[in-house]
C-alpha cells in the first residue's frame, strides 16, 4: 500500500532461479468468512492521511460492514477529523500474523479516479523498525479506473527499494487475490492463474525482511500519492467487497483425500483432509467449526463418517462420495447440516470385481466371423480377423474409477496387434501385441492396464493388423480376485448369471444351457439391425430357428427378476 519514490532494484536479481520446493500440500490455518460478522482476527486503525501516503480520507470503524456473508468497505463522502471522505482500514496485527504460506482473498473493486483499494501485508516488527525495514507485500493493489491490479514488495536495501508487476483484470467482478510465499520466493495470482514472482531466497537483494512474520490489512483508501489528489466525488459512496480471507501454509501432512465444506454446494471456507480420525478439537485446529459442515467432497476408495457428537459419538452418518448439501441429503438420513462435530476419513476397499465378455457377444462388428474353438472352455470365437476389422460390446459398465486389467485370450499364427478403446474410439486405451502362439486354436492370453473413470460405455476392439483369433476379453479392477463371468453385448458386466447355445452355427434348433433359475424368461432374436423376428417364453427347451433366413443373429434373454442377458449365434 505505501508508495514513494521508487529506487527499483535490479529485477535481475530479484528473478528466479531457485530450487523446487519439497513435495507438501497447503493446509488452512486461518480464515474470516465474513458470514454474520467481522471476526476476531481483526481490529480497525483509525486516523487520517494514510499515514505518509498523503491519501484524504479518515479511517473509522463504521464504514465497514458485514451483509449477506461480504465484508462492505465503503468509502463516503463526508468531513470527520478535518478530511473531507472516510473509509476503513482493517489489520490483523497482534492477532494474527504468518510467515509464509499461501494468503487469499475473493474480492470486488470499486472504480473511479482517486479511489485506491488494497489486501496487503506488513511486517509484525514495524513498531520496532519502522518502514520500510519491517517488509511489506501487496498482495492486490487498484487505482482510478484502471482494468488492471498490481502486486508489489516495498522492502529496505540500504535505502527504499520495490519489486512488482501487474495483470489485467476486471475487477468489477469478483476474483481471488493471492499470494504463495516460501523461503524462496513469492508469486503472484489471480484466480490461480500466476502473473509475477520474486526471488528472496539467502536474502537475496537484501529481502531478509521477507522471512519473518507478517500481518494482513484491507482498505479502501481515497486519493494519494499514487492514484493522485484528484477525486471523482461522483463515484460516491464506493464500496470495496471482500467475501473472504483465508491463510494456507505448507505441510508434509499427506494429501487431503475428502474436503468439508461449511456452506452447501461445496462453497465456504473448504478444508482438505487425509485419512484419518478428527475429534473436535482436532477439527477446530484445522478451521473446521463444530457443527459446521454443509457439504463434502470424497475422492474415490474413501469414505467419511459424520458423528453428531465430540469423540465420535452419538448418530452418524457414512458418506461414500461427493454430497453438495447435508440438509435433506440423499443418504436418507434426515438432515446432517451443521451436525457434525466429530468425523472419521477412511479408506474403503474395492470390493472384488471381474467380468468376462465372450469375443462372439458383440453388439456390432466389421469382417469378422465365428467359429468353434478348441480352448478350454469351447464354445465359439471370433476368427477370420483382418486388418481394420472391429468388434462392439455395448453397456460396458465399469463399477468405480481407477485402474483396470484388460486380458484378451487370442491365438495367431504370426503374430498381431490390436488395439482398445471406449465409445467408439473416443477414449483411447492403447495397442496390445499378440504373439505367434503357432496356431489359430493354439491359445494364449496378453493384457493391458488401463485408467477408467466409472461409467458405462460401448467398449471397442480394434484390429491394427490381421491375422488372429479372439474367445474372450476379461476386465478385472486391479488388484481384484477374478471372477470369471459370461458377458454380452447387452448386459452389464459382472451379472452372476450365464447361459450358452449350440450348435453355433445352426440349421434348425437352438438348445440353450442355462440355470433352472432362468425358465420362465422372455426370449427374443433380434436381426443385425435389432429389429425382433422371433419371440418366446424360455421353457428349458430348444428354440425352433429354422424359418430364418441365413444370417447373424442375437437371442436375448429377459430374466424373470428384468435381467437383460444374450448371446450371438450364426444361422446357416
């Protein structure tokens, strides 16, 4: 905020150059959200001129306010201590002070000549060494009517020295002001996306004021050495708007694996937190106020336990994913907002999971054909393979997001290659080689690990060379157990229920080998445009084909409890 004469040191020692920090993660240690007041952590300096910076308003308490959750400082038109404006001025000195960390604010500015609003720091030792020994970091500055925001060290190198840059903005709107300051350096941002830094690391250019504590000031001041004594009276009262401040420093905690948030739709102060159990006090180091929470993010493979009391006692309630409102919330548990004032975060195993498609279950398919095989198992596989063939396999559900194991059985005479992918070739899984096995029933079996997110798709097999046979695909959440299970073009993976039919080809009859469990589902053979050209009601017996003409077909199972399974079968 103080501007005078500039003596701008060499930028070229202040630019980087360090080395990267260690691997840490930003934990919250401070905030004022400003929802029903200003908290605690501040107190308002009052007086007139800006202290040096020849500004024209008088600082007073009762020009900041606090309305629907925004702090409102507002600068006015009117005499009080010989200046002809006021405004407020906020600061956090003695209350709260940091070295380090990441500060931000999510602010609105205020436009109009002579009006210079500011979030800013100066050393806690400013009493004892005055300015600009004790340091000073503009985290965001504005003036007049620019559509750009400045952020700038002031600091003592034998005489005053400054370092700065700024970023177009409109700030009209609102935006997040911030800073990240280390040992070895500070940046700059607006709303996460970088635009300055400084090198302070070893004290370089006489920063050592930069590796001491710091307090945190906002206000609105009106005129000055900068913005100029000229005043656009018109544009008053102007009001500067700040909806938060929070402080982050680093630590070599792990990673938070769920965030709470205090306001529904994952709005509010937010606090990242890794496995673990959070008594009250636990939670309230953190900045987690008791009954407090409002909504939770959950990553995948974890789970939070909400209790209604301290020490995790009293109701609870298990929340497994993303929740954007604790009132009337989904669970079906009544409403858990601002209940909460213990919890637990916890790792959640994957249950077992593994499907198997059977190659001759396709949905839809270019150039192949289906044969008899001699792999374990029989049955049929799909042959005759060329180059820029392919295979379909509708509703292909995979169950949670994360890492897979796709394992094709194949045979080659040669050697080939194929390749995988989701949704018709949106989502690319990668090429797979097929050895030379030394014959086409001589059979082995080659994978490929895959990322999916959780979802169902139309998965693909794609020939980038032919020359080679496929029976089945098997797809296993890794590190699962496998579970060998019959699937189909239609059916989602991991149905416990199975059914075959022979011959495959047929001439005449159809026999279907399926559990007792079955009978009593309806049947339908749906032509390769799906349209339906038979129906009929499983009985355990044969199914009369003969009067179909010659073709690929798919003979669809609807079980008694709306189980959709099938499976494809060739009509000579």
């Amino acid at each position: 905020m103080k501007k005078l004469s500039t003596l701008l040191l060499g930028a070229a020692a202040l630019l980087l150059g360090t080395a990267p920090a260690p691997a840490q993660t930003y934990q919250q240690v401070w905030a004022d959200e400003f929802d029903t007041r200003i908290g605690p952590g501040w107190q308002f300096e009052t007086g007139g001129g800006g202290w040096g910076n020849n500004e024209k308003q008088y600082y007073q308490a009762a020009n900041a306010t606090v309305a629907n959750g925004e702090l409102r400082i507002t600068a006015r038109k009117e005499n009080v201590g010989g200046y002809p404006y006021t405004s407020a001025r906020l600061k956090t000195q003695g209350l709260k002070e940091f070295t380090y960390g990441k500060v931000e604010a999510r602010i609105k500015l205020p436009l109009g000549q002579g009006l210079w609003p500011a979030f800013w720091m100066l050393g806690a030792n400013i009493g004892s060494v005055g300015w600009p020994r004790c340091g000073e970091i503009d985290v965001m500055e504005h003036v007049n009517s620019e559509n750009k925001v400045y952020g700038t060290i002031h600091w003592d190198a034998n005489g005053y020295a400054q370092y700065g840059g700024n970023t177009p903005a409109a700030v009209a709107d609102y935006h997040v002001y911030a800073v990240e300051w280390t040992p070895a350096a500070i940046k700059w941002f607006v709303d996460g996306v970088q635009y300055h830094e400084v090198n302070i690391a070893n004290g370089t250019g006489s920063t050592e004021e930069f590796q001491r504590p710091f307090f945190l000031l906002l206000n609105l001041a009106v005129a000055g050495n900068w913005p100029g004594q000229t005043v656009d009276e018109s544009r008053l009262p102007a009001t500067m708007f700040v909806d938060y401040v929070r402080v982050y420093q680093l630590t070599n905690a792990p990673a938070g694996v769920a965030t709470v948030y205090r306001n529904c739709n994952y709005d509010g102060a937010a606090t990242a937190l890794p496995v673990g159990d959070y008594t009250l006090g636990q939670l309230q180091a953190r900045g987690i106020l008791n009954d407090d929470v409002s909504s939770l993010r959950v990553n995948s493979g974890h789970q939070v336990v909400l209790y209604e009391h301290d020490n995790f006692q009293g109701a609870s309630l298990t929340v497994g994913a993303d929740n954007g409102c604790l009132v009337g919330n989904p669970l079906g548990a009544g409403n858990w907002n601002d209940k909460a004032s213990s919890l637990r975060v916890q790792p959640v195993s994957a249950p077992a999971w593994s499907a198997t498609l059977q190659a001759e279950a396709f949905s839809a398919m270019q150039g192949v054909q289906v044969e008899n095989t001699a792999d374990t198992g029989g049955g049929q596989n799909v042959g005759y393979i060329d180059a820029t063939d392919w295979l379909a396999y509708n509703n292909v559900t995979f169950p949670t997001s994360g890492t897979y194991t796709i394992e094709y059985r194949v045979a080659s005479l040669s050697g080939s290659r194929l390749s995988s992918d989701l949704n018709a070739g949106a989502i690319q899984l990668g090429n797979v080689d097929i050895p030379a096995t030394g014959g086409w029933q001589t059979w082995t079996t080659v994978s490929q690990t895959v990322n999916v997110q959780a979802g169902t798709y139309n998965f693909g097999v794609y020939a980038q060379a032919g020359g080679w046979n496929l029976n089945w695909i098997r797809i296993s959440r890794a590190g699962s157990n496998r579970t060998a299970v019959a699937g189909s073009g239609a059916a989602t993976l991991g149905s416990p229920l199975a059914f075959s039919v022979h011959p495959n080809p047929t001439t005449d009859y159809l026999t279907l080998a399926a559990p007792a469990e079955l009978r009593g589902g309806h049947l339908s053979v749906l032509n390769l445009r799906g349209k339906e050209v038979w129906r009929g009601t499983y009985d355990g017996r044969t199914v009369d084909v003969s009067a179909l003409p010659p073709g690929l077909y798919t003979l669809v199972l609807l079980t008694p409890d709306q189980r959709k399974l099938s499976r494809r079968f060739s009509k000579q």
